[in-house]
C-alpha cells in the first residue's frame, strides 16, 4: 500500500491524477466518490446517473461547490469541464466511454441488465472497467473477462466486496503454498428467502439503502451472488445445493468445514459456502500438508487441525475500490476476475405463486429469490440464471412458491446484450 500511496502523490504532484467515470450513484457509488475526493492521485472527474439530478445532489451533499458541477451531454463538453477543473455529470455513459481522458471507468449500479452494457462498451472503448455489480459479473463475467484480455484492458471486481477479500485471503495462501480447500463469507442479515420490499421498507429507510437492494441481502440471492464470483476466480462450488449456511464462530469454524469422514459436514473440498455468526468477515479454509507445518500452526495458536482458518474481519466496501482503481491502471491487474470460466450459477425460483404473463423482476424483487449451484447443475437441469432475469422477461406458465425456474418456463428478452453475451458463453442459440 505504500507503493501505491506513493504513485498516486507523484501523480498528484504532477497534476496527472487517474480520470475516473462513477456510473451509478446511490450508497456504494456515492461513498466511492467521497472516497475518491479524499485521496491524492485520483479523481472522479464524471458521476453518470440515469437521474441528473441525483448526482448533482450527491455531489452538493459530499461538498462540491455548485457552481464546480456542469452538467455534460457529450465527450467535449467534458473535456471543457475536466480542463476547467469542474466535475462533470451526465445521464448518457456514452460520455465517459468516448472521452480521450477518462482511464477507468467503475460500474456502480448493481443492474446486470444496465451493467453489462456499460462493461461491454467501456471495453471496447479501450477503458479499463471496475465491476461494483457482481450480479452482472456473475452472470456474464467470464465473457467481459475475455473480452478484456482481447482489447488490452482490464476487467475486474471491485476491493472491498466480500468476493475481492476473499480472493485477497486466498492469494495469500495460495502463494504460501498452503493447500486451499473451502472460502467464504459471513451473513450480515437473517436468512430469509421470502422477504419483500414491503417487509423491509422501514429497515432499509434506516440503512439508507433501496428496498430492493436489502430485499436481495436478506433473501441471501447477494450472497450466493458474491460466492457465485469467487467460484468463478477459484474453481470451487457449493457442497450442497444453496451452501450449507452454517451457524459458526470463527473458532469452532475450522472443525465444522472439516470433511464428513472427519467428523464435519463437508461431502468434499474445494467449496464455497456462507457462515451466521462472523459477518462482516471473510474466510479461507488452509490444509496442512506436513506434521512440521501442523506443529508450526498449533504453535502459533490457529487451532489443532488439520484445516485452519484464515479470516479477515472486515470488507469496506466502496472505500476499498480505489485499490481496484490504482492496480487496474497502473499495474494493468485484477483484483478478482472470472479466471476459471463460468463455474458456478445462482438460478431462480419463484418467491411466491405466479401466473402465466407475470413479470419475474428479477434480484431483490418480491417475485424470485436465488441459490447457488455448479454450471454443469444448472446447465444439465436448463435452470435460468436469476441475474439473465431482465425489466422485460415473463412466465410462459404458472409456477409454485419456491419452485426452480428453467428456461423455457420464461420468455427472455433475446434482444437485450447480456441475453446475448450469456447465450453465446453457453453456445445456446437464441
């Protein structure tokens, strides 16, 4: 981290700070750009949200002056505004795509539909992209990676989501040399697969989020989501159908990740899975591979074996970003990205009954909620993906509550990019 504090100062000291586009501004995209406001060397020079005035007033409110903010419609009106030294907003992406200095560009809004357009074009604009929607990398991810790699650029998940810390945690053991055998995360919220917006108005008021976002916590569909990204960086599954979601402390964690023959519950290694009791944190599940290398971590006190545990406590979200950012641009690295292909799928089911003609909604909806299998499960069973799930896909038949959803139950939005982007990683046709 010194390293990167002391690029970003020369850069400062250079006036040549990272341009940076925030697409998306509700809380995640908001507390980045404050964050970005605070730091040397970067600066978010273009917030893009569908809403205008939405990011004039996030603006205001993180203290821009307002007569420092101008309104942009096209590449040269933001290049008047960069060389004036404002900060330009606009409601069209296309601004920050085709502007010669913009570098980077970080997707904020948690839209999949909305999400893979804006990755999609950034690339082939020869920008780097930070992906702040994990529902869209789930789905379509191993695309946009490939993509990147074809046009030079990077593609890559956002630091300070749990799946970025968890590939932090796995980095650091895999270049150890430990054996990896299982990862995850903590649960912040009550499981509860069926909850609704209405259900949640007055808590998310009191977080500050949008209803649908909480809904999509608290369903745990963001959870499968976020372990659906880190399968697909790591190769590993869910052990069981929807993970196991244990109740654990981070002491007795190590015992119960232990295999079936061993006296713990996992059928095999190599798995993800979601853990009550240690939110915020993130884990690993390291393997000794020698007497001497047990002794040495019972000595140190990180338990009697033979898995150990290492665990992070926290993720700062949006406020860990800008490392994304520095190492995208100035590195040319990801902090995580769908190495491994498309390993894993959180697919659908029906929240509640439903007829022919309804609209599914999609993630954080009162209509679906979704659970974490392997690709081949999802392929061999034709289950749909819950983030392929667009503003226009209908039920072609009824369904039951907590019924799976496969393809043909639905008619999708063929049309649509990330229909097309998923359809063609599958070799479906459409």
């Amino acid at each position: 981290m010194f390293e990167m504090r002391n690029t970003l100062e020369e850069l400062e000291i250079k006036n040549k700070p990272i341009q940076i586009a925030v697409v998306g501004i509700g809380k995640m995209g908001r507390s980045l750009v404050d964050r970005l406001l605070a730091m040397k060397g970067m600066r978010p020079s273009l917030i893009v949200n569908r809403h205008i005035e939405k990011a004039y007033k996030a603006l205001v409110y993180l203290g821009i002056k307002e007569e420092d903010i101008v309104k942009v419609y096209e590449a040269s009106d933001f290049e008047r505004a960069l060389a004036e030294n404002k900060y330009a907003i606009t409601d069209d992406f296309a601004v920050a795509i085709s502007s010669p200095s913009i570098q980077a560009v970080v997707e904020a809004t948690g839209n999949p539909q909305y999400g893979a357009q804006v990755a999609y074009q950034t690339i082939k604009n020869k920008k780097h992209i930070i992906m702040l929607n994990v529902e869209c990398d789930s789905v379509v991810g191993p695309s946009l990676y490939k993509l990147a790699q074809e046009n030079g650029v990077v593609y890559t998940g956002a630091a300070g989501d749990e799946p970025a810390a968890i590939i932090e945690l796995a980095e650091y053991a895999l270049g150890l040399g430990f054996d990896l055998v299982a990862c995850g995360k903590g649960k912040n919220n009550p499981k509860d697969i069926h909850a609704t917006n209405e259900s949640l108005r007055e808590k998310a008021r009191e977080k500050d989020l949008c209803e649908k976002s909480l809904t999509s916590f608290v369903d745990a569909t963001n959870t499968m989501i976020e372990l659906n990204a880190v399968g697909n960086a790591l190769g590993f599954k869910p052990d069981v159908f929807g993970c196991h979601g244990i109740t654990a402390d981070i002491k007795d964690l190590a015992d119960k990740l232990k295999l079936k023959e061993e006296g713990g519950l996992l059928s095999s290694f190599n798995t993800l899975d979601y853990v009550h009791g240690i939110a915020p944190g993130v884990y690993v599940v390291i393997r000794a591979r020698s007497k001497e290398e047990a002794d040495t971590l019972k000595y140190l006190g990180m338990g009697q074996g033979p898995n150990y545990i290492l665990y992070r406590p926290f993720h700062l979200c949006s406020l860990e970003t800008p490392v994304s950012i520095y190492k995208a641009v100035v590195k040319k690295e990801a902090s995580l990205a769908p190495y491994k292909g498309q390993v894993c799928d959180t697919v659908a089911h029906a929240k509640c009954d439903m007829k022919a003609g309804d609209l599914l909604h999609g993630i954080g909806s009162d209509y679906v909620y979704g659970s974490l299998t392997s690709h081949e499960d999802a392929m061999e069973r034709d289950l749909l993906p819950i983030a392929l799930i667009t503003s226009g896909t209908k039920l072609k038949v009824d369904v039951k509550k907590d019924q799976l959803i496969t393809y043909d139950m639905v008619d999708l939005e063929v049309d649509e990019l990330i229909t097309k982007l998923r359809f063609k990683q599958d070799g479906k046709s459409v």
